[in-house]
C-alpha cells in the first residue's frame, strides 16, 4: 500500500469524523435545543457556501466568531453551554475550510504529515468507541439524563458532550493547520497578493481582532461593572471573561493576541500601523491582567518580553527611531498601568501571591490530585489510557478512591502526562515527538534578519505556551489551540531552510501510524466491556449507576425517579436493608392495567399488574457483605402526560425509590422483609 494512499485516507477520515461528530455533539449536549442546533446548522451551511467566493475572509470570521458567539448565545438561549457554543463556532470554520482544501493528502511539513496524521486518525477512529463505552453499549443512554457518569456528578450526555468537545476541537485545530500550508493559504481572494510569507498573518487576523473587542470588554468589566456579559462563578472572584465566559481561557487568548497582532498588524497595510499595534498590544494585555489569569501572564510574557527586546535592539543604532521606540513602549505600558490601578479586578500576580503557600515542587506536580490521579491512570492503563476526552471526568472516580475526597471537574495538569493518560505510552508517541520537534525548532532555529522582530515574538510565544503546558492545558480551548497552531505554522514558515528533498513520509511509517490507530481503537473496544465499562467503574468506586430513568424530583408521594420503558438500577448498598416503592400514573390505568416487573439477574421482586396509582411498596434483606445491589425495571408500556394536556413530553412508566434504611423496625408498613438472594458479579 502506497504512501500517498495512506496519507488520503488518513485525512479523510479525519473530515468524515468531523462531520460526524459535529452534529452528533449539538443533538447530544444536554444543554442544547433546536434553536441551538439550527444556529450550528445555519454557521456550517453560511461558512461552506461564502468560502466559495470569499475563501480568505470567510475563514476569518470564522475564527473570529469562536471568541464572540459564547456570550451572545449564552444571552439568546439563557443557558452557558460553553463546550457546544465552540462546537457551533467551529462548525462555522469546518464549513469554511471544505471549499478549500486538498483530498489529496495532508500539506504539512514532510515528518509533521505522518506524526499529526495518525495523531488525527487516531482520534477519528477511537472517539465512536469512547460514546458506546459511555452509552453502556445501548446508544439510547446518551441523551439519559437521570444517569450520573462520574463523581464529578455529570450525566451520561454531559460525559459524552465533553468527549466530542475535545475531538472537535483537536480534528478542527488540525485540519485548519494543515489548511495554512496550502499555497497561498489564507489570502486567496479574487485580486489579492498571493505572498506567501503574507499566508499565515491574514489567516490569523480573526483570532487577534476578536481577541481585541473582547478585551475590551474584559476592560469594562473590570473597571466599571464586572456583572457586564461575565459568567456567575468569576463576578465574585473578581476576574474579567470577556466575551469568552470563562477568565481562564480569555486570559490565555489575550496575552497571546497582544504580541500577534502587533506583528500581524503590519501585513494589513494600513495607515498609522504603530498606533494600531500599541494600542492592541495595550488593551490586550490589560484586559489579560483583569482576567487573573495565571496561565495567560505565562503564554504572553515570553513573546512580549522578545518583542520588546527586538524592537529596542533595531532601533539602537538610529537615535530618532530609538527615541520613537521608547515612547511607544512606554506609552504602552503607562496605558496598561494606568487600566490597572483603576481596575477592581484581581490581577494574576496578586494570585499568584497568594497561592504561593502551595507552590512547592511536589504541588505543582500533583497539582492538587490531578497530577496524582493523571499518574494512577498510567499505571492502571499504560498501553491505552483512559481514552480521549475521559481525564476531566474521570478523575474525580479516582480520587474518590485515592483520596475518598471529592475532586472537581478541571484539567490542571501536565499537557504530556495528559496525553499519556488519555492515549496511552504508544498513541501518544505521535503527537508527543512532534511536540518535541516544535520544541527542537523554536530552540535551534536561527533568525531570518529581514522578519526578526516577528520571529523572535512567536519564538517566545511558542516557549510560553510550551512553560505553560508544564503546569495547565492552555491548548483544551479550541481559540488557544488555534492561535497556538497560527504560531507554530508562522514561525516554521519563517526559518525554514531552502525546500528540498522527499515530498512525504515513507509508506512504513504510515503504516505504523495506521497500526496505532487501529490498536489504540480496538483496544477501548475491549476495555469497554471490561474495566472501564460504566457500571464497572460505578462499582470500584461504590457509586450509584442509574440508567432508563429522568432525573430524581419530589412528587406529593415522596422523592421518586420516573423512569422509561425499560430502567436498570446499580446502587451502592447503604445498609442491609432495602425499600422499593413504586406506583403508576397513566390516566387509563383503571381500565387498561399497566404490568410492572422488578427483577434482579436471579430473582423477581415485583411482577403484578397495576389498576390504580396507590404506592406500594416491597422490602427487602441484603446477604452480609452485599456491597451492591442491581435490579431493572420494565413496564408493559408508557405514557406521555403532554397527550393529557399538560406541559411534561416525557415518556413515563413507572415511578421508583430505592431506599436504604438502617435497621428493619424503621419501616413499620412492610409486614415482612424478603431475602435477596446473592446473583454473583455483575
């Protein structure tokens, strides 16, 4: 099998696996209705249709849209489902990308194709895997929301939500990577310039424009209001989101726009170009300091730092331009001053003051468990990890088990103990040399003389990225992932030897990223029906997995869960003693009675026929040590109280409580307790 053939397939895929789960994700996402969708639908269909006649500024504002449509949709649809706002916002940029590039085969740098490829590959193949994993192999559980899939207390479709988020935003990231280096990439409208050293600045003024009018939002924020367009969570620790809702990730997005767009700024060709990078540069990072964000002062200041450096350096052989450059810089950083001291919002320096009590080297290891947990999941799964998309979530089950301790949902831990954690020591390989390759670039390459100011800012801006990715995941948000790929792109661009030699990898080595990709799938398919079956995982850390049911509510009759046709209960055994009740409410159940059967996987508990929708109620002894107990519900059909005329479209059977109580007298209606026999594992 050819090189070249291997290379087609893989990116093929690669967009079949985007365009599956792109929808797969807005229909998913419990947060999500048909407005949502239709929004997703109508980004998709306007990208791809404008791309064709307006390829350089369609994708643009395609990119420009990631950092603008969160707060706008989230005061449209009053909800702040950030992970499927990005979804819609890069529905927008695949739509505009399908126009323009090659089925031919990746256009990356000649080991970068094989590396990022099978990168790509592996994820396409593997993420169908990971949502029947999630779905306990019946797809009907993603949209169950009564069933808890963590002890981070997310439902199955918020799980399965958060898996697709990160394959959308990784395939995506890529295939616009791949798109810059298409000749002429980024600038080919009708009558343009088709430079290509122009190729990756065009493309990346969307990020740094938007990243700009939401700093100047973030300003606002934290100088005059900062309820305005902020999300609940960061009004009271007094960090600014910008239009992002969310201060970590604008932080990022804001120290990196800054430095871009002062050397993207340039290639517009516009009048007064110093006044328009200084006055980016400033808002930008004053708005990065009203964030708080750690992350970000880490992502920028290298970049900035050499940019300043440079700026100094060229100008100190010419005293006119070196007075020109000192009061521009200054000017600069009086402005930034100036939005400061006038700000309410709490800077990343005064953070990181305070955090400095837990600042050792053990604690920025272990970051406050996720380090520990990320660790625990090497040794449990060396070869395959948890799978992509699964740490965030998965880590509080561990650290229920480590720690007994409850762990909330976040990512702060090292990007390549990251990786190996959700892909495993061989999937990851790929994406971790090509790191490492950036990394031997940012580091050996010189300096063209005619572009050092521009490469000498991205060669910062690549180390801060890659000194932040030591400690957090900066490159989780798809804008930071973006703006990350737009530097690496640029700067590879700029230093890049004369061109020669071989066009592409060797059929081997894409062999053996296909053998990868393939293993890493198969693999989760067979762990999916082992360990990391979801009521495997619910019973090594003794949680409650409830499936077919709707989310627990207080009816007059007491705390019940009204489940579906067909309900399995898996509940960690409190005590030795067990009370179901249950009851029916179809409107028709005097005249057409409902069958109701309760069994475990060797023995009926309830088998009767309801007439009325009086609560009745069973109870029952465990055998000692009984640590969990399974039973499933059916009904011989169900009702939707929207055909009475009411609101509710559910589709109801049966209402069902399982309730552990402490000794057998608590309970004085039951007039005896039956023996649960012990059915073996599960």
């Amino acid at each position: 099998m050819s090189a070249s053939l291997l290379d087609r397939l893989s990116k093929r895929i690669t967009i079949a696996a985007i365009a599956i789960a792109i929808p797969l994700h807005v229909y998913v996402d419990p947060a999500t209705g048909w407005t949502l969708r239709g929004i997703a639908a109508v980004a998709f269909a306007a990208g791809f249709v404008c791309a064709r006649r307006w390829p350089s500024l369609t994708s643009g504002i395609a990119t420009a849209a990631a950092a603008l449509l969160p707060v706008f949709l989230a005061a449209l649809l009053h909800v702040a489902a950030l992970n499927v706002f990005y979804t819609v916002s890069l529905a927008g940029l695949f739509g505009s990308l399908l126009p323009q590039i090659s089925l031919d085969g990746w256009k990356l740098p000649r080991w970068w194709r094989v590396l990022l490829g099978t990168w790509a590959l592996t994820i396409s193949l593997a993420f169908p895997v990971m949502i029947v994993r999630e779905a306990g192999l019946r797809l009907d559980t993603l949209r169950d929301t009564g069933s808890l899939d963590s002890w981070a207390l997310l439902t199955t479709p918020q799980v399965v939500s958060w898996i697709l988020y990160v394959v959308i935003t990784q395939l995506v990231a890529l295939l616009w990577l791949d798109w810059l280096y298409l000749p002429g990439a980024g600038n080919r409208d009708p009558g343009s310039d088709a430079n290509p050293e122009s190729r990756v600045p065009n493309s990346a003024h969307g990020l740094w424009l938007a990243a700009t009018f939401a700093s100047l939002v973030a300003i606002y924020q934290g100088t005059v209001n900062m309820a305005f367009l902020n999300a609940g969570p960061w009004i009271g620790l007094r960090r600014a989101a910008g239009t992002l809702l969310d201060a970590n990730a604008y932080g990022a997005i804001a120290a990196l726009a800054g430095p871009i767009a002062f050397v993207s700024i340039p290639y517009l060709r516009l009048r007064h170009p110093r006044q328009l990078q200084a006055a980016a540069l400033a808002i930008n990072w004053a708005g990065a300091w009203m964030s708080g964000s750690r992350t970000g002062l880490l992502c920028g200041a290298f970049g900035t730092l050499l940019l300043v450096y440079e700026l100094l350096r060229g100008s100190a052989r010419d005293e006119s331009a070196s007075r020109d450059t000192s009061s521009l810089l200054a000017g600069i950083a009086v402005v930034v001053l100036l939005f400061i001291v006038g700000a309410g919002a709490i800077g990343p320096v005064q953070r990181i003051i305070e955090a400095r009590g837990g600042s050792s080297v053990h604690e920025l290891w272990t970051r406050g468990g996720y380090g520990t947990v990320a660790t625990r999941m090497v040794r449990d799964y060396p070869l395959t990890g948890v799978g992509i998309g699964s740490f965030n979530w998965m880590a509080p089950d561990y650290w229920r088990t480590l720690a007994n301790d409850r762990l909330p949902f976040d990512n702060a831990q090292n990007w390549w103990r990251h990786q190996v954690a959700e892909l495993g020591l061989v999937a990851s390989l790929p994406v971790i040399l090509w790191s490492l390759l950036i990394a031997w670039l940012v580091f050996t390459r010189p300096t063209p003389v005619e572009r050092r100011v521009e490469t000498q800012t991205l060669r910062g801006l690549l180390i801060g990225i890659g000194a932040a990715s030591l400690l957090g995941m900066p490159t989780q948000n798809p804008i930071v992932l973006l703006m990350f790929f737009s530097c690496v792109a640029r700067f590879e661009m700029l230093t890049r030897p004369v061109a020669g030699g071989p066009s592409g990898p060797p059929a081997a080595a894409w062999l053996a990223g296909f053998i990868i990709a393939i293993a890493y799938a198969g693999g989760h398919l067979a762990l999916a029906q082992g360990p990391l079956k979801p009521p495997v995982r619910a019973a090594r850390t003794n949680r409650d997995y409830i499936t077919g049911t709707y989310p627990s509510e207080r009816l007059p009759q007491g705390q019940f869960r009204w489940t579906q046709r067909h309900a399995s209960f898996a509940l960690a055994a409190r005590s030795r003693h067990l009370v179901i009740r249950y009851h029916v409410a179809h409107p028709d159940v005097g005249t057409d009675p409902v069958k109701l059967r309760i069994t475990t996987a060797c023995q009926t508990l309830v088998d009767e026929f309801r007439t009325d929708s009086a609560i009745n109620a069973q109870a029952f002894e465990l055998p000692e040590g009984e640590e969990r107990v399974i039973f499933e519900t059916d009904v011989s059909r169900t009702w939707k109280p929207s055909d009475a005329g009411e609101s509710d479209t559910r589709t109801l059977g049966a209402a069902i409580e399982a309730d552990f109580v402490g000794t057998p007298d608590v309970v004085t209606s039951q007039d005896h307790w039956i023996p649960l026999k012990r059915c073996g594992p599960v």
